[in-house]
C-alpha cells in the first residue's frame, strides 16, 4: 500500500513586509518624533522626460497628466517598460494603480526575462515572462478592482546556506490588504523594475516607489525597559545609515552615498585650520562576516598595515564584500580630518560636504560658543565656531 | 494640561464623544442607569464651548430633541457649524443634527433620522456627516464592521467588510484622513496558550493578550490590521478600552484608558498617542486627572482635553501642531554652546537680572522646546537663520553675585530615541513564509523535514514528496514557518489511493496540538472537502463542499489551500497547483467561531501554526488489538480561580472559594432587597445580573462587588400594566454584549400573543412575538413566553403547557413550532418540550426522548448533552451514564435542576432531601464525574427554601452559575 504523498507545500503568516524606512519610521515614532525624511531609491511622479526614468518601452509609454500611462499594441500578449534604477531583491514597492488589469516586472533583464506580479478583474497571479511569451505560476481567484495602492514585496529566502538565495517570496497587497504571497525558486535573470500593461488596455501607473532603505526587515522591537535606539540599532545593524535632527526638528535618515558639494568655502572665511592625518591607515582591511570573510585593499604610502573588522549582519559573501569595500573607504576617510575655525555657517549641517583650499570634507561635527566675557558693564561679546570634517572621498 | 476648564463630577461612564465645530468645541453625553451593557437612556446632554481668549467660560447647553438611543457610545461629527450626533436606537442607527451649533441663543437637534436598520450595534463611529463604521456581531460571534454613506443626500447605503474579527471589542472610534480612513479599536487578541503538566495529565493555559488594533480604508477596500500598545499580563479588565479619536493639525491624536504595572504598582491612566499616518503610532503619553474616554482637541486658543466629566486646557504647543505659545529669550543670553554630531546637544545661559525671567518659558516646569537662530547683522539688519529645534532636558538656577542666571540644556529631537522607553514588547514583525522542498541530504528518508514537525503519525520526506507513512490513524505535521495567529494561507498537492476506506487528506491551521485545530481535507469515501474544527479532541464539521467528482487513484495529485482571513476560511483548490478556484461550500460555512469572552478561551485555541493532515487505510493496520492498560485517572480539581451562584426560591449565594480544596465552602447570602419567590438568573460578561422573582426583573450592577446590591428594574406591577397582561417573569438571558432578555409569561390568556423585554437596565422594551402561520389560535390559547438562550444567538421559548402548540423564537422570528407544550428550557444548540424530549434548533426529530430532568436541569458539556434520568438519579452524557446519584450524592433521588455548565465545563450538581434539609454539593470536571467532592460546607445556612427539592417539576429556584473566570485561568 501506497503512502499518503504531500508536495509543494507553502505556508505564509498574515503580517505585513517591513522594509529598513518603514521600521526605523515605527521606532521614529514610536519615540514621538514623526516628522521624518528619508530617500527614495525610485521616485516618480512622473512628470519631465519619460526616457530619463524608463527604457525598453513596448507598446505606447507616455507621462500622461502627471501619471505614466501604457497601453498595448492589441496582440494577446503584455506590453512592457523597464525603470533604469536596478533593485536588488529584497525590496518593498509601491504605487498606484487605476485599470482593473497591469503587471509590475522584478527580477528582470534586458530581454524582458523576468517574473511579472498581475492583476485582473477575477484574480491575481504571478508568472514567468520569456520576451513576449510568458507561464503562469500562480493564479488566484481574488477579484479586486478600482484604483488601489499597491504595494509589492520581494524577498530572498535562504535555507540552505546564507551564502545563497533558495527562494524568493512575493507578495502582494492592495490598500494594505494582502492578497497572496508566493514562494518560488531563485533563478536570476536581472535586478531591473518594470511595468506592464496587455494586450490593448490602457493602464496607468503613479507615485512608484522604492526607498533608499529598502532591505526587508523579518523583525523589529522594543523591548521592555529598553530606550527606543535599542530598536534602531538592531534595524539598522553595522550598517552605514545615518540618521540626523535637521534644523526644523525634522529627522533625515539616509545611507550616505553621495559627495555633492554642500558649501563652497572660501579660503578668507577661515581663520584658522589644523589639518591631521593619520598615515598608518590600513590598506589592507579584512571584514569578518558571519560565514565569510572579506579582504580589500586600498593603496597608502606606508607599506603593508593589516586590520581586522567583523559585522555578524553581513550573511552573504557579496554583502560582506560589499560591506568591506565601504567600511575601508569611512576608515581612509576618517584617517584624515581636519578644524576649521570660522565664523559659524548657520546652514551647515553635520553630513554636509564642504570643499576647501580644493579640498572636500564631510563634516563631522559643528561646534559654537558664543559668550560675553569680561566687566559684567560692558561684556565682551566673543563667537567661536569649529568645524570638525573628515575627508571625503 | 495645567487648567481645569470645568468638572461635571457625577457624569461618568463611556457615552461621551467631543468634537470641534469651527470655533466652538462640542460634547455630548448620554447618562447611564449605572454601568451597563446597554439600556434605552433618558438623559442626553450635548454642549458648546466658545472660544476662551478673552476669558474662561462655560460649556453651552444645546436644546436634546426626544430620543431613545441605547447604551452604545454615541459619535459626534461636524461640517463647519453643522453637527451631527449618531447613535444606536436599539434597532437602528439615528443620528440627530444641528445646523448651526454657534448662533445665539440656544441650538438645537432635530428629531433623529434613519441611517440604517441594524439591530445589535456593539460601536459606531462617525468620520464625518455621511459617513458612519459600526460593528455588529455575527451569529459565530465574530465582529463585523460595516460602514453606512449618505449619497446622495437623504439616502444611506450600508457596506459590510470581510473582516470577521474573532475577539471581543471594548472601544472603537474613526478618523478620516485624506488617503484613507484610519479605524481603531481596544480588543481582545490572541491568547497566549501554554501548557503545563498537572498531575498525569497536560492542561492548557491561557494567558489574555489585549491591545489596540487599526484598520484602514482606501478605495472600499479593509486593510490588514496592525496592532499598537499590547499587554499581555493583564491586571485590569479590560486593559485597554474607551478609546477616541481625534484629528488636528494633521496628528491622528488616540486617547484611551491604559492600565499596567504589576501587583502593588498597577495603574489606570488616560493614554494619549500621537500619529501622522494612523500606522506610526507613538508610545503613550499618560494623564492624570482626566478618566477616559476623553477627547484632544487643539483650537487656536488653547489646547483641550474634553473628557466624560472634566476638561483641561493647556497652552497652545507645538507637541499638537499649534503654532505654540513662545517666549523670546534672546535679550538675555549670555552664552550659548553647542555642538552638533549625531546629536545636538546646546547649553544655553540667560542671564534673569531681578528674577525677571520667574514664570516665563525660560523657566521651564514643563515640557518646553528651545529654537536656536543663527544670523548676520548687516547695515543694521539682521537675518536669523533657525539652526536648531530642541528638547529643553534641565534647567539649571545660577547665582553669582551680582549675576542671576537660568542655563538651559537642550538636546535636537533624535535624543527622544534615548529617552523613550518601552514599558511593554512593542513589536513590528514582519510576515513570514516558507516553502518546503522536501529534499533530504541525508539520504535516510527523514532528514528532508527540515520544516516540517510531526505531531501524530510517521511521516518522511525525500525526493520533493512528503509522505504519510502510519496508516488508519490520523497524521498530523506542522510547519515550522510562521507565526501570526490570526491570517495566513497554507497551500500542498497531495496524492491519495484508496476511496471506501475511510481516507482523507488535507491541510490543517490554527494549530496547538493534535488535540485542537482547525483543517481542510479531502475525503475520498465522500468526495468532498470539508471544513473541521477540532477542540479537546471533539470534532465539528464546519462546512462542506459539493461532490468534487475527483479521481482517486493513487497517481492523480490534486492541490487544496486555505486562506485564513480573521474568522473565515476561504478554501481553493487546484489540478496543477498553478490555477485556483474557489470552493463553495453546499452546507455550513467557512465562518469560525469567534471568542465571546475570554473565559472561553478554550473554545478558540489562537496558534498562527499550518500543517498537513491525512489518514491513509491499510489492511494490515486496521483494528489492531487494544492492549493498552487503562490507567486510574488522577483527580482532577477544579483550580481555585472561580466562584460558585446558587439560587433557591428566596435566597441568592455565592461562595467565593468553593474550588479551594481543604476548606469549607463559605457561602455568603447575597440576596439583598430580592423580594417573591425566585426563578431563574443570568450573568452578563461583565458580572451583572439579572434575575427573575414573582415580583419582576432584578438588575445588581456587579455581583463580585463587596456587598452586591440589587435594582428591580421593571416590576412584575409595571409589566402588567404596560403589556395588558398579568404574568411573570421566569426565563432571564443577557447576551455577550449585556443586553437582557426577559420574556413575559402571560399563563392562562387565551389568544394572547407573547412577548419578551429587552434591553438595559436603564430602559427596558416590550416586543410582541410575531404571529406564526400555522399557529392554531383556537385550540392553542394562551401562549406564553418561558425561556431564554442569549449566548450564541437570542432563543426564546413559549407555548401553552400541556401539550397544546408552542413555539421556539430565534431573535424575533419563529425557528421550530409544534405541539410541544412549553418549551421550557434551550441550551446551545438543542431545546426541550415540556414531554422531556430534546431537539436540535436547527431542525429534525428528537435526539433524546424522556429525559426526566430535562425542563431545568438538562445542559450542554462540551458539546454534548448532559441530562438526568429515573427521577433524578441517573446523570447522562449523551448516551453515557456518568454517575448516579446514590454513589455520589448519597440518596438515590438527586434534587431536580441541579447542575448548571459553567464557561469553563466544569459542572455542579446539587441535591437536597427535603425542601429544608440534607443538601449535597458536588463539583466534577469534564473527566465525567471520576472526581468529586462534597462543597456542601455551611451552604444550607445560606440558601433557603427550595421548591420541589425532591421532586423533578417546578421551575423555582434553579440555577447554579459559575463565577469570575480571572485571567490566566486554566481552561484545559
């Protein structure tokens, strides 16, 4: 006698996708502070060019009215765009929606080998693009139509090594309703975003959104008895996020990645300066991951330096590379640092990027004092400032 | 919050709502009888406050038209100086208006308009002037929320959600924001479950979880849930509850009642949390002084907090959006020092020559902000440039002579990171999923269930297949993948061989143990997919499908999936695994039960675990030998975390310690002001009471109280004076939700129709019975009212005694009518007649014929009938005799009506030889009366006369309740 056979078998819980912006937006609040500001990897409100946002159009692509609208050709078959900024998986989207059908395309290349998220009026589904000709790996009699918010998350599952992704998940939600998440195999085909729309519809899209944090967070807390920077950190781990009070009261989260100059200064604005550099760097600087180990090297003019650091957060072996290309680059940059004394710019925030004498700094910190000194009849008025910068690569 | 505004001390309770309407604030408030579940009200207060700036002034009376609402908080919404009160009536949602709430003089409401006829309104919460959520509450005693709009104008629409939310609500309030609107209530929610060993056997344990949940509304469409603020060793109950909402400013502003702290350091205190989106919420700001519900409301004059029975004011600030009340300090700064890192921290000094600073912002004793401006003078001019916005975080009072300074330390807003902390586990987890491959890299055959945990059966997996290797037994595994306790899906192909022989496979959820679950399975012998629940090892069928007309042969897989959607299941199912279609179901439906309180518990054991389920057949493993000893059970007592009502025709008892084994039974008599001879009592979930005597209905607003006292509520003179009728009140009944239900029994009135009131204690209602077709009028005069059932759906009995017709009322229509006599007694799920058969409600011929005790004494014990037979003598559970009385009462004539289920299926019996003397008490579990033990105690002193003690008729004095279920209370 035969036994009793299960297979494929999926399971999900009923929570939502959090990314890195959403939990650290939870902890924001829940600490009182709610006015925020963070970065967005993708944003479109579609207006200016369409080229310098989307490529590889099929159909009839066009800002339309503030909003992208695609429509097909009239062949059975979905009519495609790409966004030019790669997402890695491991990612939260959102955008809305008007037409009662569309597609949204991950995992994608230049040939449109992908996986394509859609939606009609009776169900919603996923499947396996190949260019123009496509297979179905789920279908799901949920009828929701009408404009919706839609929020899509994909997220790489490991089981079987940390170092590889077995699995990706994908779910979805209209208006923050959930409507099927689906496990698949990984396969890679590309890290492009895109839309789609079918066969002659005309579907339009708005307000697409990847954030700048967009790697998905399984949990976030607060413990008992614990302040809220406890949940901040474990969000945000040994990554380089930076998170500051901007003059307003409002908070700017972001992972520094930029140089663009924020003030120009001039020479004669600077009263004094002590430049300081330490010249035992390490060009040698191996990251020491939770399963593998990283080495980079960056050449300095004192021969060999060797140094050690460790992040238990970076699993796989392209994240602890990663990871130690950055943190060898804060640690160069941070070898050399330099205080400026000058009249207090009141504009200058820490993070800034400032050039000086042809050289760009990051600021560090900004320090004034401004007291009276002296006879209480006739004080003195002194003003001091300082800025602390380090170099910015 | 530094100035009282005004103080109305003797209004108290949850019918308060506020609102601002242009410049005025509004409130209105309805009075309660006491603290009930519900009742008609009589006194209604809406009221105005101008503005304030010129000086303190009065709330305003506005002019109350003639309403009936019940007790159901009332919501109060505005459109520029239009108000619009909306409230339950009992049967319908009214709502009253104002067109103008600020001319001169005294406004005024209109009469009260229709929104929608809804009966059984738990909350409604208005958004704006056509827009109003309310709950309702389904006959599997899952809430429902509804939303009812006015377009056009005059014309109300009422949309119901899919959301069944299977948890007991205790506050809910809306607020539409521009997106979506933002749906809040305080509610019960998942139990902790645990086990724990207690002698031989493992008990379940349930630990109360409450918090407040949100939902969202976009589009017409119901948002997922989140959840804010839990609490999960709950000290007060509710922990959380009278909840409100507000809206200024762009901040979503939640106030609610809080309670916390363990043992000697709990505490209840007026919460108020802040949002910007109805999604990130803040941890609560706590009050004194002003008692929940109360409403924020910031005005450009100051900032109120309107509460039930006094309103506070504070400055304007920043922390509601306002533009804030400031002082400018920079006249007096000697020296400031700040440095900006991470964070920015600045030291300020003011130099207060004369103490001239005494009493301004700058000596802060409250929370205060300091702005630091940066700039340049030019020609004269100067140009400020704000640097900073920061927390003052200490003040500090300088003095050297002849200098007086104040320094102030200040911090930028990220240091609330450092400050804030948590005094619960605040959570945001995110979902989980998991597919299991199957794959086994041992090569053993049983290293491939890597996430898949057996519970009951042999199982292994290898090769991308999972197998079921026990046979004619259940199996069940369990996926190891998720969490969440409420919503999740599980999908699985499966593959069976045999029809004919029993076999079934499926996927199951809502997992604690094998003995309690829920599944979806396929039968072959049947050819159906079914919807089960299974709980202590008892299982119901929920639902089941038509004949699905697949094949079964040991090679055709076929895939099935469940969707859990709060109290729904929704079931697919699929030939490629790939498309899906939906299973309908041909009878029963996907609907699970919802928790009525969290005393039963037990009957929803709240796990988030999936798993796959099967029974395969073979041969050679059926009906193996039963070789297993049977081992003498351990006694198993009732722990001592309830209390014990008895009833006797003139006396109400309670003993308090009647499980605390080792001691005698005290029994207190309760009976207070309780006049005529006594018939029947019920409790409401919030330990009110109501009960019966020939003298009328009895309300005691908490019979845990010290001292219980009791309210007659409609006298037996008043009923006959308003039905026309001379009768009396026997059956009693309160639902979940507190409303009673008491029918008049008019005995002896020839073609009288019957009839019951309802409501609250505070306003009660007489409702006749519908006349039935096919009720004889002439040969069966005299109907009348007998019984209630109010837990799982209202059932009311009535009929002319005799054998002569009557009727069973389900609500306020006939479910089952024959030639019964009374139906004296329904119970969940089956009633009685009067010639002591019992049938099931929904239909179909008698399941137990000549039951002897069945008028008072018969009851439901997890799910199956429990009845006496022989005079008394001989208890039964369905067709089981458990235990007879001479073995354990000691006489072989119990006393008639003498067990009462509790929540918790426990049970009691009781006996007493005369109507004076001899009484027994006797408690047992649900281990069927293997163990028992003597209460009697001082119980004869207590309890007195009874009615018929020897005998089985009569309808005096006989019921028994179980009390005060607490929290952490085992239920296994």
């Amino acid at each position: 006698m035969a036994e009793t056979q299960f297979i494929k078998t999926q399971v999900h819980d009923g929570r939502p996708a959090i990314e890195q912006e959403n939990a650290i937006q939870r902890c924001l609040a829940f600490a009182g502070i709610h006015d925020t500001s963070f970065e967005d990897l993708i944003w479109e409100q579609h207006a200016g060019t369409l080229s310098d946002s989307y490529e590889g159009s099929e159909g009839t692509w066009a800002y339309s009215g503030g909003v992208l609208q695609g429509t097909g050709n009239g062949s059975a078959q979905w009519y495609k765009i790409r966004h030019v900024t790669d997402v890695e998986p491991g990612f939260v989207v959102t955008f809305d929606k008007t037409s009662d059908r569309g597609g949204f395309l991950f995992n994608c290349d230049d040939s449109y080998n992908c996986h394509m998220v859609w939606w009609q009026s009776n169900c919603v589904g996923l499947s396996l693009l190949a260019g123009s000709t496509g297979s179905t790996l789920l279908s799901l009699p949920i009828a929701e139509t009408g404009a919706a918010t839609v929020k899509i998350a994909v997220w790489p599952r490991s089981y079987s090594s940390v170092d590889e992704i077995d699995d990706l998940a994908v779910m979805l939600w209209f208006d923050d309703r959930h409507l099927f998440t689906h496990m698949m195999p990984y396969v890679y085909y590309g890290d492009a975003i895109g839309l789609a729309v079918y066969e002659s519809d005309t579907a339009t899209f708005d307000n697409l959104r990847v954030p700048q944090l967009h790697h998905i967070v399984e949990w976030t807390s607060v413990d008992p008895g614990e302040p809220v920077s406890s949940g901040v950190s474990r969000v945000i781990g040994y990554e380089d996020i930076k998170m500051r009070a901007r003059y307003d009261g409002t908070v700017h989260v972001w992972r520094e990645t930029g140089s663009a100059v924020d003030w120009a200064m001039s020479n004669d604005r600077c009263l004094t300066q002590n430049t300081e550099e330490n010249l035992f760097w390490p060009s040698h600087y191996r990251l020491v991951g939770a399963m593998h180990e990283a080495d980079g090297f960056r050449p300095g003019n004192q021969g060999h330096i060797f140094a050690v650091g460790q992040d238990p957060n970076a699993l796989s072996a392209s994240e602890t590379y990663d990871k130690a290309e950055r943190k060898h680059e804060k640690i160069e940059e941070a070898a050399r640092v330099t205080s400026v004394a000058t009249a207090p710019n009141p504009t200058l925030e820490p993070e800034d990027v400032v050039t000086l004498d042809g050289e760009t700094w990051r600021v560090v910190s900004i320090n004034y004092r401004a007291i009276q000194k002296g006879d209480v009849r006739r004080p003195i008025a002194v003003l001091e400032s300082t800025i602390q910068m380090r170099e910015c690569l | 919050m530094t100035t009282l505004v005004t103080n109305i001390a003797s209004r108290s309770g949850g019918l308060f709502d506020a609102c601002m309407a242009s410049e005025y604030l509004l409130r209105v408030y309805f009075s309660t009888l006491s603290d009930l579940g519900s009742g008609a009200l009589s006194d209604i207060h809406c009221e105005r406050l101008p503005d304030e700036t010129e000086g303190d002034c009065a709330w305003e009376a506005l002019t109350m038209p003639t309403m009936s609402p019940v007790s159901v908080p009332p919501s109060i919404v505005t459109n520029g100086n239009l108000a619009r009160i909306f409230f339950s009536s009992g049967e319908k949602i009214q709502y009253i208006e104002c067109s103008d709430v600020s001319i001169d003089g005294t406004p005024s409401f209109g009469n009260p308009v229709d929104v929608a006829t809804v009966s059984g309104v738990l909350f409604l919460a208005a958004v704006s002037t056509d827009k109003v959520y309310y709950i309702t509450q389904t006959s599997q005693n899952n809430r429902r929320m509804h939303v009812a709009e006015e377009s056009p104008p005059g014309s109300w629409t009422a949309t119901s959600s899919d959301v069944y939310w299977p948890f007991p609500i205790y506050a809910f309030d809306a607020e539409a924001l521009s997106e979506y609107d933002v749906l809040m209530m305080a509610s019960e929610l998942s139990p902790l479950i645990g086990s724990r060993a207690v002698g031989t056997e493992v008990t379940t344990e349930a630990e109360a979880v409450q918090g407040i949940v949100t939902f969202r509304v976009a589009n017409g469409r119901w948002s997922d849930h989140d959840v804010i603020d839990t609490i999960d060793q709950v000290e007060e109950f509710p922990s959380r509850g009278s909840l409100r909402l507000s809206q200024a400013n762009d901040i979503l502003f939640a106030s609610y009642t809080r309670c916390g702290g363990k043992g000697d350091y709990t505490y209840t205190k007026l919460a108020i949390a802040r949002s910007k989106d109805g999604i990130n919420w803040e941890f609560p700001e706590l009050l004194d002084t002003i008692t929940a519900p109360a409403v924020v409301l910031p005005r450009d004059d100051y900032l109120y907090v309107a509460g039930v029975s006094c309103t506070m004011r504070s400055p304007c600030c920043a922390w509601a959006g306002q533009t804030p009340v400031s002082t400018d300090i920079t006249d007096y700064v000697t020296g400031i020092e700040s440095q900006a890192a991470e964070i920015r921290t600045t030291r300020t000094v003011l130099s207060n020559p004369g103490n001239v600073l005494d009493g301004t912002l700058a000596v802060p004793d409250s929370r205060v902000q300091i702005v630091h401006d940066l700039g340049y003078v030019i020609d004269g001019a100067g140009t400020r440039v704000t640097v900073s916005t920061e927390d003052v975080t200490a003040y500090g009072n300088n003095r050297q002579l002849p200098r007086r300074g104040v320094s102030l330390r200040s911090q930028d807003v990220l240091s609330r990171i450092n400050r804030v902390v948590s005094d619960y586990a605040t959570e945001w987890p995110g979902q989980q999923a998991g597919r299991d491959a199957y794959n086994d890299p041992t090569g053993t055959g049983y290293g491939g269930m890597t996430h898949t945990a057996p519970y009951t059966g042999s199982w292994e997996a290898s090769g991308g297949i999972c197998k079921l290797t026990s046979r004619c037994m259940q199996g069940l595994a369990v996926s190891t993948f998720v969490t969440d306790a409420l919503n999740g899906s599980i999908r699985a192909g499966f593959l069976l061989h045999e029809t004919d022989k029993g076999e079934y496979v499926g996927v199951a959820l809502r997992i604690f143990d094998k003995d309690n679950f829920t599944y979806v399975a396929y039968f072959a012998d049947d050819d159906t997919i079914s919807l089960r629940q299974v709980i202590g090892g008892d299982e119901t069928t929920l639902a089941t499908s038509g004949a699905m007309s697949w094949t079964i042969d040991g090679s055709t897989w076929y895939y099935i999936m469940a969707r859990v959607h709060y109290g729904m299941v929704y079931v697919y199912t699929s030939t490629d695994g790939v498309t899906w279609s939906a299973v309908s179901w041909d009878t029963g439906s996907a609907e699970t039960p919802g928790m009525v309180g969290f005393d039963n518990a037990n009957l929803q054991v709240w796990s988030g675990k999936f798993g796959l389920i099967g029974y395969a057949y073979a041969e050679s493993a059926a009906s193996p030998p039963d070789w297993t000893p049977s081992p003498w059970p351990e006694p198993k007592y009732p722990e001592g975390e309830s209390g014990v009502l008895m009833l006797s025709e003139d006396k109400v008892a309670c003993s308090e310690n009647f499980f605390d084994l080792g001691e005698d039974a005290r029994w207190e008599d309760i009976t207070g002001s309780i006049t005529g001879t006594i018939y029947h009592i019920d409790l409401g979930d919030r330990n009110q009471a109501f009960l019966t005597s020939e003298d009328g209905l009895w309300y005691c607003p908490n019979v845990r109280a010290t001292s219980p006292t009791w309210v007659c509520i409609k006298t037996a003179t008043a009923a006959e004076s308003e039905v026309g009728h001379s009768g009396k009140f026997k059956g009693v009944g309160v639902t979940p939700g507190g409303t009673v239900y008491a029918p008049w029994h008019m005995s002896s009135l020839g073609g009288i129709q019957s009839g019951y009131y309802s409501g609250g204690a505070g306003a009660l209602s007489f409702t006749w019975f519908p006349q039935p077709g096919g009720w004889d009028f002439a040969s069966s005069p005299g109907r009348s009212s007998w019984c209630v059932y109010a837990k799982n759906g209202i059932y009311i009995g009535c009929g002319t005694g005799g054998g002569d017709g009557a009727g069973l009322y389900y609500g306020n229509a006939i479910e089952r009518y024959d030639l019964w006599g009374y139906v004296p007694a329904v119970w969940d799920g089956y009633f009685s007649d009067w010639g002591g058969n019992v049938y099931p409600i929904g239909g179909g011929d008698a399941v137990y014929e000549d039951t002897e005790c069945e008028r008072f004494g018969a009851e439901m014990l997890g799910g199956h009938m429990l009845y006496m037979k022989g005079n008394g003598r001989y208890l039964y559970l369905d067709d089981t005799l458990i235990a007879d009385a001479l073995s354990v009462l000691g006489h072989e004539t119990a006393a008639r009506a003498t067990f009462w289920n509790n929540k918790l299926d426990h049970i009691v019996w009781l006996r007493r030889y005369s109507a004076s003397a001899g009484d027994t008490v006797v408690a047992c579990t649900d281990d069927r009366f293997i163990n028992f033990f003597d209460r009697t105690g001082n119980y004869f002193t207590a309890v007195g006369t009874w009615e018929g003690a020897n005998g089985t008729s009569g309808e005096n004095g006989n019921a028994m309740c179980i009390l005060y279920p607490k929290r952490g209370i085992t239920i296994g």
